[in-house]
C-alpha cells in the first residue's frame, strides 16, 4: 500500500488504480467517488451503502461486499480477473455516461427554464 498525501493529479493516479474500493458504512451525500471511479473505468468495489442511490447492478457495474473480508475478496477477484475488470470497468463507465454525465443530469433543469421563460 502507499500513502501518497496530496495528488497533483488525482485521475492520473486513479486511472492506474487495479481497482477502488469504497468502505462506506456511515454518512451522506452524494456517491461522486464512485461515479468519478467509474468513469475513469476503474473497477469499483464497495458497500451496499457506498452506492446507494446509485442506479448500480451489483455483479454488474459494482462488486458488493458487507464485511472487511467480502471486500478484499470481492477486490482480489477483479485484481486477478482482467476479462473481468474490463467487463466492469466499460458496464460501469457506460452507466455514467447514460445517467450521469452533466449534459443529462441537465436537461430536466434546462427545459423547467424554458418553460418558466415561455410562461412569463
């Protein structure tokens, strides 16, 4: 393991990365670790919590695991499957571009101005 501290460039780094995993068990907000992660097309493993909310298909874009040991394994199984790393990693990045890249996270934004605009 290394500890690297800052990043100059995180994606750079990331986008080396065999795989990301994503230990959440507590907290809020937004999952952009894991979408960022997917669109890098790196594999990413996590917990149930971690992607929740995320229109994620476990086994699919994500690997799932609930306990230290379910995520290493889950994270070794990519590690040494690269067939299946690419799988993932392309299901994944294909995922963020149909529901979440900003031109389509946009679009319902963009037509309620347009018809607040029309009505005035």
């Amino acid at each position: 393991m290394e500890v690297t501290g800052e990043l100059g460039d995180a994606l750079a780094r990331l986008r080396r990365a065999g795989v990301t995993i994503i230990p959440l068990r507590a907290g809020s907000g937004t999952r952009l670790k894991v979408l960022e992660a997917m669109a890098a097309g790196v594999p990413v493993v996590s917990t149930e919590f971690g992607v929740t909310g995320l229109a994620v298909r476990p086994g699919r874009e994500v690997l799932l695991g609930s306990s230290t040991e379910e995520l290493a394994a889950a994270a070794a199984s990519v590690l040494v499957d690269p067939a299946r790393a690419e799988t993932m990693a392309r299901a994944a990045r294909q995922l963020v571009v149909d529901c979440y890249d900003w031109s389509v996270l946009a679009r319902p934004l963009v037509s309620l101005h347009a018809e607040l605009a029309v009505a005035r």
